[in-house]
C-alpha cells in the first residue's frame, strides 16, 4: 500500500478536497498555510522565489483571510478516501 494511501486512511476525516471554481481559479500565486503563525508563499506560480513565515501571525493573517475567500468560493471535488482519488 502506497504511503499516501495509508496517511488517507488514517486521516480521511481530516482532509478536504475542493475545487476552486469563478475569479479564484485565475490566480497567479500559491501558498500554505500551516496554522495562524506560519505560511509558506510564492506570489507568482512561475517564479520560483517565495516568502517562508515562522511564528509571525500578523504577516499570516492577510493570507488567512484570502485562504477563507478562495474556500467560501470552492465546491467539494473528489471524496478524501482511497476510492475517492
């Protein structure tokens, strides 16, 4: 069983697959958010320079709110289990 399929399994209740849809789907960065302190970014997909953030929840929080815009605008995709993917 492939790594990926054991970590679904055991944390399927945990992940959320959506898919962006409208004027979200058009954006030109990337980033991850890894709680309300930390967050790695890169303003342009094709650039490959980027912004690490540790422990700083003020520069955290704009991205936070642009997390949540682009969340409230997604559909759910595909089942978070291994017959989903």
């Amino acid at each position: 069983m492939p790594a990926s399929d054991a970590l679904l399994g055991i944390y399927a209740s945990s992940i959320f697959i959506y898919r962006t849809t409208g004027e979200a789907a058009k954006v030109q960065d990337c980033f991850a958010l890894a709680d309300g302190d930390h967050l790695i970014r890169r303003p342009v997909t094709s650039q490959p320079r980027g912004v690490l953030v540790f422990g700083d929840p003020k520069e955290c929080q704009p991205m936070r709110e642009r997390f949540d815009e682009i969340w409230e605008s997604s559909v759910p995709a595909v089942s978070a289990n291994a017959t989903g993917l």
